[in-house]
C-alpha cells in the first residue's frame, strides 16, 4: 500500500469516527419517548444524557488534550474509539438510567480529546497547502451524522427498541476503532500538533473563540426547533418533516464537500461568507417563513451554510493557533459545546415566552453579531498595521486572496 493511498484510507476511517462521535453524542434526542418510559423516567431527564453529555465535554476537553501532549496519535485515537465504543455498548444494555448516563458521561470524555486530536494527525499527512480539502473531507463525517446517523438510528430504534440503536453504534465504533489502528500511520504529538499555527495569533484565536460561540448558539436555537417551527410557522404536515430535514442535511454534506475546493486559498472570506448565508437563511425564516415554497429553500440554505462552517471555523483555528493545533482545537470543542448548550437552553426559553416564530430571528441576530466581530477585528488589523507601516519601507511576502497580514520586515526612514 502507498503512502498516499493509506493515508487517504485513513482520512476516511478518521471521517467515519467523526460520525460515530456526533450520531452518538445527540443519539437520545430521537429515542427521548423511548428511554424514559422503559427507564422510569421524565423526557426532561432522559434528555440530560445529551446535555451532561456536552458538560462533561466543556469540562475535560483541554486538561485531558494537555495530560495526552505525548501520547503517540495512533494509540491514543484507537483508545478513545475503544472506550466510545465499550461505553456506548455499556449504554445499550443499561439496567438503570444511572448506569445510563454513568456509561454516557464516561464516553463524553474520550470526546474531548478525539476532537482535539483528529484534525491536526489528518492534515500531518497531507501536503500543506491543501489543509484546507483535507478538513472539509474530514468533517465529511460530522455533516452526515445529523442526515444519516441520527434518522437511521431514530428508525432502528422504533422498530427494535431503542438499546437496538446503541448496539448498532457501539458495532460501528469497534470496527472504526479496528480500521484506525490499522490504517492510520505512526504519528507523533510533534508531527500531529506542531508548536503553533502557521499564522499564529491570539488576538485573532480569541476573536474566532467568541464568534464561534454566538453563531453556534444562534444556530442550534434554531435547529433545535426547527421541526417545531416548520409545523407551527411554515405549516407542513408531520409527515414531511423527515424529508424537510433531510433536504436541510442533505445540503450540509454537499456544502461540505464543496467548500473543500476554495478553503485553502480564502480561509477567513469563506468563514465570513458562510457566517452571512447562515444570517441571510435564518432571518429569512423569521419574515417569510410562513411561506411553505420559501421556507424549502431557506432550509437548505441554513443546512449548507452552517455544516460548511463547521469545516471553515477548524481550518482557520488550526491557522491562527497561537499554541500547539491539538489545544486550539480542544479549545474549539469547548466553544462549540458550549454554544450548543446555550442555544438549545435559550431556545427553549423563547419558546415558553416568545413562541418559536421569534427563535430563527434570534438566531439570525446571534449569527449577524458573530460577522460584525469578525470583520470588525480583520478592519481594525488593517487600519493598525497601515499607521504602523506609515513612513516605513516594507519588505513583504506575497499576501494570499483574504489579504492576511503576515509578519513584516521594515527598516525606519
């Protein structure tokens, strides 16, 4: 086998794992009406398995990515599916939803630092300046999750009960854990994180931290009820919402795959371009989305935009990383748990208070706030470094098409 043959084998083993992860993190949100009547629980308690799920993910993501700095990525990645996969089968054979969520929360801290891990091995076998591809096929994964993962799981679950969809997972998980060991090659913490980014810098790391924060808050206050909203606004029938969201996830894998192609030569404008569609798409919603032909597109749209964000926001983190790639992107883990999180709680409240007409409006305010900071603090770089660089000769290198500012070489005049 060739170099470059196993390591596209390994990417894609890498993308399956990626599935496994986000299937299995939000796994009880279609099976809520069937764990808790067979466990003696309430559906808000039963949905705790997602949120603790995510609280324990904000909790150990970075101390557990800095105590594994020096673990071979090989081993360490194989391990974590490993346990993911014993805990996720633990969790269909569950006699008590203690033991349930015990069984969850110990699989949410193998999350942490899969997440923090995966991203930078799989660029360490590709060519530079192609990081960019690389990532938006990895995160190939994350977007056919919702789309795939979780429907077919939801069915599995109706018609064999719901341990029968956690059997399948935990199946899943030992033979992606199986092909990782195999196929993914001997990779060192120094290969897979490299000291820093190859643009290091932390104002702008911090920036990105927060924007990723309020778009994926805005966002999953949306999705999260989003069904509701297509009935109760939009005023489709419950028998098609299955198609509706796989018209919304369906797009989100296409987008994905197809923003792979211009990631690598305009990192930060298709972040900001996809941060703009999303705003475009919810707050669209928000005024015409009792507009049955005009919520179809807006829907896909949303799915596009926010999945391909997903990939932009990794790849321009891994960039800009002011320290090591794999804490950056523990720390991008956390932000996004967190932003999930808040969502899912704030949506939840307009609902009770507002109605869910308003929750896209939100989102699209959230989302709007996160371009403004953005492109607010790449315009204050400029305008800073054209005072700086007045009255000076500047030796640059040749500037990329999203006109990043590296480091300059100036003599005084």
């Amino acid at each position: 086998m060739t170099h470059q043959r196993r390591a596209a084998y390994a990417l894609a083993a890498l993308s399956a794992a990626t599935f496994c992860y986000v299937t299995t993190e939000v796994l009880p949100i279609g099976l809520l009406t069937l764990i808790a009547p067979d466990l003696g629980r309430s559906r808000s308690e039963a949905g705790l398995l997602v949120t603790g799920y995510a609280v324990v993910v904000m909790i150990v993501a970075l101390p557990l990515t800095r105590v594994t700095r020096r673990v071979p990525r090989r081993p360490l990645l194989a391990g974590a599916l490993g346990v993911f996969a014993a805990a996720t089968t633990v969790s269909a054979f569950a006699t008590s939803y203690e033991v349930l969520l015990a069984a969850r929360l110990v699989s949410a801290t193998t999350n942490g630092v899969f997440w923090a891990v995966v991203f930078p091995v799989a660029i360490s076998m590709f060519p530079a300046n192609i990081r960019g591809r690389i990532v938006a096929r990895l995160s190939i994964g994350n977007a056919l999750g919702p789309v795939l993962g979780v429907p077919l799981s939801t069915w599995l679950g109706g018609q064999a009960g719901w341990r029968a969809a956690f059997v399948a997972m935990a199946i899943f998980g030992f033979v992606t854990c199986v092909a990782v060991a195999l196929l993914l090659p001997s990779v060192t913490p120094q290969q897979s994180a490299g000291d820093i980014g190859p643009m290091p810098d932390r104002h702008r790391f911090v920036v990105l931290l927060v924007a990723t924060i309020l778009a994926v808050t805005g966002a999953m206050g949306a999705f999260t009820y989003m069904t509701v909203f297509l009935l109760d606004v939009s005023g489709f029938a419950a028998a098609s919402l299955g198609l509706l969201l796989f018209v919304q996830g369906s797009f989100g894998v296409a987008g994905t795959w197809a923003v792979g192609r211009i990631l690598d030569r305009f990192p930060l404008g298709v972040v900001l371009v996809l941060l703009g569609l999303l705003s475009a798409a919810m707050l669209g919603l928000y005024g015409i989305g009792a507009s049955k032909a005009l919520t179809i597109p807006l829907l896909a749209v949303a799915g596009m935009s926010f999945s391909s964000l997903i990939a932009g926001i990794q790849h321009r983190v891994m960039q800009v990383a002011p320290s090591t790639t794999d804490m950056a992107s523990a720390s991008l883990s956390v932000a996004f748990n967190f932003g999930l999180a808040a969502g899912s709680l704030i949506g939840a409240g307009l609902l009770a208070t507002a109605g869910v007409r308003v929750i896209p409006l939100f989102g699209g305010l959230l989302t709007a706030a996160a371009i403004a900071l953005l492109a607010g603090h790449e315009m204050s770089r400029k305008r800073r470094h054209h005072r700086t660089d007045s009255g000076t000769w500047s030796v640059q290198p040749a500037r990329g098409r999203d006109a990043e500012e590296p480091e300059t070489t100036s003599v005084r005049t």
